[in-house]
C-alpha cells in the first residue's frame, strides 16, 4: 500500500512541478508580449511587472506543494527542515512578491497629482 501511495505522490509531484515550469513559461511568453505590445518595443514598466509577478507567484504556489508531497512519503527529520526551510523562503518570496503585485496595481495615491477621469 505505501508503495502505491509513493508511486501518486510521485506522480502529482511531477506534475505540480510539471505546472510551475509552465506557469513561468508562460508568464514570461505574456511578458515579453505586453512588454512589446506597450510600446511597439519591449518596456519594463508596471503593467509588465505585473503580468509577471502574478505567474511567477503562481509557480510557487505549485513548487510548494510539490515539496510538501514530497515530504509525506519520506517524513525524516532532515526532509520536514529542509521544507520548512523551502517553505519559509518560499512563502516570504510570495509574500513580498504578492506585496508589490498590490502596491504596482494600485494608482498611485497622495502623489499630488490631479486623477484622469474619463468624465468630459
């Protein structure tokens, strides 16, 4: 029964990996496409940052999980460090990441200057 139970985990971790390589592939193809498409040669500027962020954070979601899956079918002392300490970096890597995906989003606020407003 555990080597059934190694052999899905196995599988699903191949596959959330399989999904975060994915996520980064296309975020950088989307990327690379908006960065072009801003300006008619490629910019970095907030909306491209954005598009960005948003896929690489979820390329770490799915890297987390593969490693907890991985650490329920071999739970030694040295695997749960070595994932809480991958957990740890990752989720100060989201967390941050997350943190300028929201401030680059939001208009800028108390700038001083006037809003445009599709009112005429």
């Amino acid at each position: 029964m555990k080597e059934g139970l190694v052999y899905v985990v196995g599988i699903l971790q191949f596959v959330l990996e399989t999904a975060s390589v994915i996520c980064v592939l296309i975020g950088f193809v989307k990327t690379v496409y908006v960065g072009i498409r801003s300006r008619q040669e490629f910019v970095i500027n907030t909306e491209v940052k954005l598009t960005f962020g948003r896929w690489l954070a979820m390329a770490l979601e799915f890297q987390l999980a593969a490693d907890i899956l991985n650490t329920t079918v071999d739970p030694d002392i040295e695997g749960l460090i070595k994932l809480f300490g991958i957990a740890l970096i990752r989720t100060f890597l989201n967390y941050f990441l997350t943190k300028e995906i929201e401030m680059q989003a939001k208009p800028e606020e108390g700038s001083g200057l006037p809003s445009v407003s599709a009112e005429k």
